[in-house]
C-alpha cells in the first residue's frame, strides 16, 4: 500500500535531518537552502509492540513489520505559488503525497542560518500556509470557471452541488483558511476529489526543538499549539538533532538509557512513525504462525474480501471467508489451538469490516 507522507517546511528547520533519522535513504543535511532539490523516499517501518508479542508466543521463522513511505520535499520560500525557488517542484511534489508532515524549527542555534533571519515558527507556518492556499485557489478558480455555466443553468444537480462546493473553497481559501477546514460529507467528497487540494490533506505539525525541550516543549512550541488550536491537527514535540545522535547508538538499551537520561520514554522518531501512521488513516492485522508472523496494513473501514486481497488478488477474488482471532485473547490463551478450544475463534463473512489488532486466516477458492 503505497501511501506516503511528505515532510514540508521552510529551508533549514531539521527536515533533512528528521528525514535521516526516520529512513536508512540518506538526505544530504547542510546549512544552506534547497540542500534537497530531489523528493527523498524512505521507507519506513511501523514499530508496533503486538507484532513482538505474536512472534514471543510463535517463535516464527521470519517477522516481518509493515511499512510507509516518508518523502522529503525541497524546503519551500515565499512567493513558491508563483514559481519562486524550487516552488513549482515543491507543490508538485507535496501534490502527490496523501498526508503532510510539516517540520516547524522551534530551537535557537546561531550556526544554522534561519531564511528569514529570525526564529519565529508561527510565522513559519503561515508561510507555508499561504503559499500551499494560494495555489488551492488558483485550482479551485479555474475549476469554477469550467462548471459554472453549467451549474447556473439549472440542468445538471450534479454540477449544482459541485460548484456550491467550489464557491465554499473559495470563499474559505480567499479569507486565509485551509481547504481541510471545510466540512463535507463522504458523497460531496467524491465530487471533489480530482482537485487534489494541498490544503485539504491532513497534517502533522512537527515542532523540532533542542535537546533540553524534547520533553517538555518550550515558548516556541506552546504559540505554535495556540496558532493550529481550531485546525483539528496534530502536534508532536522532537529534537531531531538528538534524534540522529540517538540512532547512531548500537544496542536498544543504549538508545533507552539515553532516553531516559533526557526525560523520554520512547523516541521521537517512533512517535512521529505510528503518528504518521493514524495520519494516513491506517490500521494493522496480523498473520501468525510457525512460518512466518506478519503485520498488513490496511485503509481503515476495510472489509474482510479486500483486507484478504492485500496479501494476494486471489484470496480477494476467491474469498469464502474469515477466521478471526482477536489480539488480546490470542495474547491471553497463548495460541490459536487454545482460542479454538475456548471458542475465540469467530467466522466472519463479506461484509465483516476488519478492526485494528485482528489475527486473520482466509479461507478461499480459485
């Protein structure tokens, strides 16, 4: 499933250098602009503690996690919506990513030269903001004047419903809001989507910080939580300077030790990776055994055929139907013989929506 998040942000807030935490694809990090010019993928795997547990109780031959796909995006300037700097590439690039992980440099270092001379992360976003709803307009515009006659003449409720939307758009990006906060139900999504709006993808904000304000924040973070208040978005605190020289430590208890020694009980690139993860809108099950035990990801809302179909087109085109284990009796009972024995074990049909945590065995036929 070849969803991906793009990392976004002005030139030198910690992008490339997040990036190189998060994914074995190194990003060249360097202290001037656009020191990324190409999108960098990288892909990453989900940790998740169930998958460890599942492989405690099997003792498979091989684990295997599942993954996303970060991509890192050339740092973006003012006046990118009319072309300025790598703008034109930027929004082409952050266009075809399906959620956006926006890197907010929230640290004072007098050797790493901020764009605009001064740190100010709230001002950071709203150029980026503006930038990516300038262009949104500049969609939603000319999709208005396509359907308009249309819409107007009274004929096609299809296109009445859509240029009510568009007009909606407008008046939302015209007064400096984000598509995304336009509320529509799943049928006026579908009449919508072709415009791939930047500001209509959801969006993590990522407020990277120094050493001594990785667990607690600082002034910089509390004004970046109080501007994104009524975005309904995300926020997660990381020192991603720290974060690199975490993950240059050799063993697990290393990395722990030196965790704890700076207040954290898990890392920030862990946290960040299941975040873009629910970002995504993605779930997990499971398949386990004595060969192999498995995470598969999945669109949340997924039914059982299609769920089955990840693994292969013939499980989906041949479904019969699902066993289902549920993670915690099969962490309880020990093993599937003994969810069996106790009838933990349910038998699941087309219609079955898959939930988060799910041991699944397909039955089909081909």
């Amino acid at each position: 499933m070849a969803l991906q998040c793009g990392i976004v942000g002005l030139p030198n807030v910690g992008k490339s250098t997040l990036f190189n935490c998060l994914s074995n694809a190194k990003a060249q990090a360097a202290n001037f602009p656009f020191c990324t010019i190409e999108p960098n993928v990288g892909v990453i795997t989900v940790p998740d503690e169930r998958l460890i547990k599942l492989a405690e109780i099997d003792k498979p031959k091989r684990v295997i996690p599942t993954t996303i796909e970060i991509v890192d995006i050339a740092g973006l300037v003012k006046g990118a919506s009319k072309g300025e700097g790598l703008g034109n590439k930027f929004l082409a690039n952050i266009r075809e990513t399906d959620a956006i992980i926006h890197v907010l440099r929230c640290f004072e270092n007098g050797n790493i030269t901020h764009v605009d001379g001064s740190i100010d992360p709230v001002r950071d976003k709203e150029i980026i903001d503006t930038e990516l709803q300038l262009k949104d307009l500049e969609t939603v515009e000319g999709r208005i004047a396509k359907v308009q006659k249309q819409a107007q003449s009274g004929g096609d409720k299809g296109a009445k419903r859509l240029y009510e939307i568009l007009v909606q758009y407008q008046k939302a990006l015209g007064a400096g809001k984000s598509a995304r906060t336009v509320e529509l139900d799943r049928e006026d999504r579908k009449l919508v989507y072709d415009l791939h709006l930047l500001t209509d993808k959801p969006v993590l904000y990522v407020c990277n910080v120094d050493e001594a304000s990785a667990a607690g924040g600082n002034a910089y973070v509390d004004a970046v939580r109080e501007a994104i208040r009524d975005e309904n978005a995300e926020l997660l605190v990381v020192a991603a300077a720290t974060e690199a020289d975490i993950a240059e430590l050799e063993t697990y208890e290393e990395r722990q030790m030196f965790l704890e020694e700076i207040g954290l009980k898990e890392s920030g690139v862990n946290r960040l990776i299941t975040s873009a993860y629910k970002l995504l809108n993605l779930e997990t099950y499971f398949t386990t055994g004595p060969d192999e035990t498995r995470a598969w990801t999945y669109a949340r809302g997924t039914k059982a055929p299609q769920a089955a179909g990840i693994i292969h087109t013939d499980f989906e085109r041949g479904f019969i139907r699902a066993e289902v284990i549920k993670y915690e009796d099969y962490v309880r009972l020990g093993s599937e013989a003994a969810c069996r024995e106790n009838g933990k074990i349910s038998v699941e049909g087309k219609e079955y929506v898959v939930q988060d945590g799910d041991i699944m065995h397909f039955r089909f036929n081909v």
